[in-house]
C-alpha cells in the first residue's frame, strides 16, 4: 500500500502570532510558486499553542496545502491541570497532528514512554494523529545500542494501542545527537533503524499494519538533505525544525519530489 509522505515542521518555542502569519504566508507563496500539490505529500506547520488560532484562520481562509500540527498535550481530558492544553481542544482548533514525546520534552520535561503512550491515545480518541518520537542519544549510539534502545521507545509507547490505530499514526525516528546540531544521520544510518522500527511493529502487530504505519526521519533535515533520505524504502517523510522556520528552505523540503 503506498503511504502519502508527510513532512511537518516544528517550529518549536519561536515566533508570535504576528511571525508566524508573515511566514505561513510566504510558506503559502512560495509552495505556489513551485506548484506544490497538498495531495502528493501532508505538508503540516506545528507552531506553538498561542499561533494555533492565527494559522488555522489562514489556512482555512485561504485553501492553503498545508495542515495544522501542535507540539504537546495533556494525556488528561480536563480540569485541574493549570497550564495544560486537552486534546479535545486541540481538535476543536482543526489540528490534525500532534507530537508527542519528542526528545526536548522526553529530556526538559521529564516525559516517560508511558505519559507518551497515553497521550497519544487521548490524541487518537480525539479524532487526531499522533507524531511519536523516538530516538537515542549520543552516548547510546556510540555504544552501537541505537537500535535496541529505539525499538524499546517505539514499544513502551505504543504500548495498549490497537493494529488500527498503530495502523493510521506517525512515528518519527529522531536521533537526539542529530537534532539542531547541523548532524544528519546518514540516509543508511536513518534507513537501518526506520526499517527496524516497522519490523518492531510487523512483530508486534502484524504486517497490514506495518505496511500502513508512517515512518519520519528528524535530525538536521534541509533542502539539500531532503531527497536521499526520501529515498529509503522505510522513510515515508520528515520532522523538520530549525528549517521550518524559513519559508523558503521549507518549501523545498516539502517540494522534494
Ligand atoms: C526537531 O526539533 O524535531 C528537529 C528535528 O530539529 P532540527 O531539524 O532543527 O534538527
């Protein structure tokens, strides 16, 4: 079955309402330009909570190829967690995406494989697709355990989820060294522990679901990075963060085709 690519940008905590307009419309203008087709390839934005509003007024107001993404939520559905944002929510906003577990909350915030297998479960519930992250450090690499540690990430937080809906969400392979350092992962490094990770769901589920489960790579992704790691039999797309942040350079990631 083929998989649609998906490359989402997450412009992590940067720009305000007022950036964030200027570059979803330049994002908008330059992906016309090079006559990016939306039903080629998901191309998502993933501004912070306080831009959702703005950016789903803009794309929905102006038919843009581009969907909505958060970058967190809360793994409960309401009340008396100050500062916490539901996934219901996010849902009432048109978020499509939401990432859960990346490396900066996993590392700041203290997030565990469970608190990110529950959230993504609310995210599911809500109609929505989780982005888990997954990825080893440095020091695990230079151990030659990134493939073991990685797949006990992938199963810790799809720990609980149906084939179903393992079947319809994103995982993104993210090597921590590899994340705002300059540092890609080679497309054979990145390929060897994606094709592990769908092998890890093929075992744990079954193949349809193996098959169907979308698998990004995020670590220093750019324009000129972009189409070799497309090319890997088990890399359906990417994360992308410092580049999300400029119009131009998106674009061509997510025109990589
Ligand atoms: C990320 O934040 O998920 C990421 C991959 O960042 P960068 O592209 O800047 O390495």
């Amino acid at each position: 079955m083929a998989r649609t690519p998906i490359i989402a940008g997450n412009w992590k905590m940067n720009l305000n309402h007022v950036e964030a307009t200027g570059l979803v419309q330049k994002l908008a203008w330059t992906l016309a330009d090079k006559q990016f087709d939306g039903k080629k390839v998901d191309a998502v934005v993933i501004p912070p909570f306080t831009d959702l509003r703005t950016v789903q007024t803009l794309i929905d107001g102006d038919r843009m190829p581009l969907q909505l993404g958060a970058q967190n939520v809360s793994q409960h559905d309401s009340g008396a967690y100050t500062g916490e944002i539901s996934a219901d929510m996010l849902a009432k906003l048109q978020v499509k995406y939401v990432v859960v577990g990346h490396s900066e909350r996993r590392e700041y915030f203290g997030e565990t494989d469970e608190v990110i297998g529950a959230k993504a479960k609310k995210v599911i519930e809500a109609g929505m697709t989780p982005i888990i992250c997954v990825g080893e450090g440095l020091d695990i690499r230079k151990e030659g355990r990134h493939v073991e540690y990685t797949l006990a990430q992938v199963r810790g937080t799809l720990e609980g989820l149906t084939a179903e809906q393992v079947a319809g969400l994103v995982i993104a392979y993210e090597p921590v060294w590899a994340i705002g350092t300059g540092e890609v992962a080679t497309p054979d490094d990145a390929q060897e522990v994606c094709g592990a990770i769908r092998q890890e769901v093929a075992s744990l589920y079954d193949e349809a679901t193996a098959e169907s489960v979308r698998i990004q790579y995020g670590g220093s992704v750019k324009a000129g990075s972009i189409a070799q790691i497309m090319a890997q039999p088990d890399i359906d797309g990417a994360l992308v963060g410092g580049a999300s942040l400029q119009a131009e350079e998106f674009a061509a990631i997510v025109r990589f085709y």
